[in-house]
C-alpha cells in the first residue's frame, strides 16, 4: 500500500509541475494589462475603432486583443487576432473593423479590449463609428482614463 501511495504521490506532483509550468510559459511578458470594460454596440454601429498612442519618451511595444462577450457563453478573440506593435515616442496606431452578421463585430454581443504593455504612458481609446470614415457615435468613445488596469 506503502508503493501505492508514494507513486501516487510522485505522480500528483509531476502533474502538478508540469501543469505550473504551462501555466508560468503561458504568463504574457506585460507588466501591466488595461480593459476598456465591456461596451455593446448601438443599432447604427458600422465600425469599430481600438487607438493607441505612445505618450512616453521611448519606443513601447504592446499587445492588444479584442474579445467578444455572450451571455452563456465563453469570451472569444475577435479577428484578427492579438496584434503586437511597437511604436516610437509621440506616434499613434489604430485598428477599424466592420459590424456585420459575417463582420468581426455582430450586434447583440459585448466586445472588450485589452491592452498589454510595459508602460502605463500607452494609451488606449476606443471608439465605435457610424460609417468607415471616423465619424463616431456619440457617446461611444472610451478614453485612455477610463481603461481599467486589471493586472
């Protein structure tokens, strides 16, 4: 019984080493991680804008993924996909994506975007437009400081 219970032993905590292990390898390398919350979508939505600007003195890489939210069911990444971009010292980016049925973005579901970086002088907006030309929704910005830093 002894030979039993030691083997289980030994088996439980190699399961649980290399369980922690995938778990630390799978840590993003971000010291910080902001969401904008969850927002939905107003009837007329045609786009749906994320913008970052580097408001600090140096280079600052980041990560942003924007998940799609259901009642019932779990969050999922909305394409493209987590984007990984490194911007100079007073330089912005963005990224637009459709609202439709086939669109990255359907009417009806809560999105999320989340922005991992080193630098808290990354700053994030987000914006929802009622074409594909920056013309935005009233009431639909999310600012920089409304971001909430969850990590």
């Amino acid at each position: 019984m002894k030979f039993v219970g030691r083997n289980l032993l030994i088996l439980l905590v190699i399961a649980f080493v290399v369980t922690a292990t995938s778990v630390w390898a799978a840590r993003p390398d971000y010291r910080y991680t902001l969401s904008s919350g969850l927002f939905g979508l107003p009837f007329d939505a045609k786009s749906v804008d994320w913008t970052v600007a580097n408001n600090s003195t140096t280079p600052q890489t980041f990560r942003v993924t924007v998940y799609k939210w259901g009642i019932g069911i779990s969050k999922a990444e909305v394409p493209p996909g987590p984007l990984v971009e490194t911007l100079d010292p007073g330089f912005t980016t963005h990224n637009a994506n459709s609202v439709g049925s086939d669109q990255p973005f359907s009417p009806g579901f809560y999105y999320e975007v989340v922005v991992e970086t080193n630098s808290l002088e990354v700053m994030p907006s987000v914006s929802v437009w009622e074409d594909f030309g920056n013309t935005v929704i009233p009431g639909t910005t999310i600012l920089p400081g409304t971001f909430v830093r969850i990590r």
